[in-house]
C-alpha cells in the first residue's frame, strides 16, 4: 500500500497502519520533520526495515529545504517518481 501523508498530524496515524513492504510519501506539511535533526526521524528507523519512506522534491523546495538536509532515509522523487509510486502499489490510501 502506497500511504500520501499530507499533514503532520497524521502521520503518527499512518505509521500505526504500516505493513511490510508499504510505502509512505510525505507532501505538504508533512514534510517539515524530515530534517535529519528532528526528533521524529529517530522513530522512523525501527520501521526503516519493512517500509520505505519518500517525498517529492517539489514540497521540500517549496518550504526551503534542501535535499542535503532531509533524513537518509527518505527517498526524494519527482512527479514521475511519485507516478512510478502510484502505479507499484496497488492500494493507495490518503492520509489529510
């Protein structure tokens, strides 16, 4: 399952419905505490082993942060990443 998480809020919640091979991409907001300083990546590495993490280049741009800064274990796509996302799993759920 393909999980987009749009909000802060929610990804706490979308991490709670996790299963082994699940991907989550962080748009908007969401990605303000990707930052490899935040507390909340620091968490992310338990669940760095069956789930893999993404965000699209264009959202940490627009909130001025550079790829440099965002976790190692985030995976930064484009459109057409988020298109490949999209179409390798077969359930999307949206998280806002």
């Amino acid at each position: 399952m393909l999980h987009l998480v749009s909000s802060k809020n929610n990804t706490q919640q979308a991490l709670g419905f996790m299963a082994d091979g699940d991907a989550i991409l962080f748009m908007e907001s969401s990605t303000l505490h990707l930052l490899n300083s935040s507390v909340f990546i620091k968490g992310l590495r338990e669940c760095a082993v069956k789930v893999k993490f993404y965000t699209l280049i264009s959202d940490i741009q627009l909130r001025g942060i550079a790829c440099d800064e965002v976790s190692e274990l985030i995976n930064i796509v484009d459109y057409a990443g988020f298109v490949d996302l999209s179409v390798a799993h077969n359930t999307i759920k949206t998280w806002n």
